[in-house]
C-alpha cells in the first residue's frame, strides 16, 4: 500500500481524515503486527486493522485517559478481538506482543529517540520504525545514524498548512555519517527535492536567520550556523 503523491486517493479509498496519519500509514508492511506508540484516540490501529492492512495492532499510550478513549473507539469499531491496548511507558513490555512494524508518530524527536535509545526491541530482526517527528528531526536522525539504524525511506507531507516529516528506519548496526542539512531534512528527502523541501528548508533558513542577526548584535560570528544557513538557502531555491 505504499503511496508517494496519491496520499489524496489514499485517503479517499481508506476513510482516514489525517493526511499525516494516513502517509505515516503507507509505509507499513501489509500483514506485520502493529503496535502504536503513544496512540492516543488508537485512530492509527484503528485505520490499519479495519482497511486489512494488519489483523493485529497494539495500541499503547502511557496516560490512562487516552487510552480510555482508545478503548472507546476500538470497541466503536467493532476491532476489540484485533487491537488490544496496553498502559505503558514507550516500549516498556511490549516485546511479547511481538510487533513488527512500530509506530511513533506526533513527538518530539529527541522524546522519540530516547524511546527507542531505552529498548533493545527496535534493535530485532524484523523491526520496521515508522517515526514522525514534530520537532528536533536533526537529533533523532543523528540517534539513528550513530547507533546502527539505516533509514530506509523518508518523506515530506503536507497536512493542515504544515509541513511534517516521516522517517522509516531498520537496525543493521552499521554507523552512518550525514551532513548537518541531511540531518535536518533528510538524505533521501533533498535526494528528492520538491516543493515540500524547499519550504522546509525556508522555514529552517528563516530561523538561522534570527540567530545570525544575533550573533551580529553581539559581534560574534559562528561559521557552522553560517555554513547550515547557506546549506537551508540553496536547497529552498533549487529544490535539493
């Protein structure tokens, strides 16, 4: 089911509202075990076990109220013999539901990160991650390069006015290096180019931007910022 620019026919076949959602979605692999890290409304499991994507998810989330609702809705659905729920703390006990595909949408990187960085899990055989970042994508993409993990595919989509980025990784424990600019954007996305990077990369570039000035201010310069800033600069006006 993997989608590159038909997320709207995606969409529209699966019922699914969230385009961040529906993307992070594709990259799943038909008929592996689910589990959704930080489910919240389970929306995700919810989605892939009634469209037969996987006929087993496990929705976990550490707060009970969320989870609550979780249940509420799985039960809606009419999936409570398909997707169990679990009250847990990232990956914490998890390891004998035996997932496949693990899902960590809508954190910071760096929280992320530290979920898989506190579980050998993610190191299995077989393990697919399915991440999307909402900040720090930098330092989750530098945890997986400097800790063995090979990111497979990436992607940039656009959902409600914003940009998100979608990292897919598999252990192989080799270590990998990346520029500063891959880190923040990723390898296969500038490999790509589009207009998703370009904003994304105006968007960072405006940022360094106001550092820069600041540095100025303070008569003081910093060759790296400037160097990263340049970097956002050209991959905004030509696409990679």
């Amino acid at each position: 089911i993997k989608i590159q620019i038909k997320e709207k026919l995606f969409m529209d076949k699966y019922k699914i509202a969230d385009l961040r959602l529906a993307v992070a979605a594709s990259f799943g692999r038909p008929g592996k075990r689910v589990a959704d890290i930080g489910t919240d409304h389970a929306s995700l499991p919810i989605f892939l076990v009634g469209n037969g994507v996987t006929d087993s998810a496990l929705a976990c989330d550490i707060n009970i109220g969320p989870l609550n609702a979780a249940k509420r809705n799985i039960e809606a659905a009419g999936l409570s013999d398909k997707i169990n729920t679990k009250l847990t703390d990232g990956l914490e006990g998890i390891a004998d539901f035996k997932p496949e595909d693990i899902y960590i949408l809508g954190m910071g990187g760096e929280l992320i990160w530290r979920i898989i960085e506190n579980s050998e899990l993610p190191r299995s055989e077989g393990i697919r991650l399915i991440l999307q970042p909402m900040t720090h994508a930098h330092d989750l993409r530098q945890g997986l390069y400097d800790n063995g993990f090979n990111i497979v595919d990436e992607t940039l989509t656009r959902d409600r006015e914003r940009v998100y980025q979608i990292v897919v990784a598999e252990y192989d424990g080799a270590v990998r290096s990346a520029s500063q600019a891959e880190l923040w954007l990723g390898k296969l996305n500038i490999a790509k180019g589009g207009t998703e990077l370009a904003e994304l990369a105006s968007l960072y570039a405006s940022g360094l931007e106001k550092r820069i000035k600041g540095y100025a201010e303070a008569g003081k310069t910093d060759p790296e910022t400037m160097a990263l800033y340049k970097a956002f600069n050209d991959i905004a006006k030509n696409g990679k």
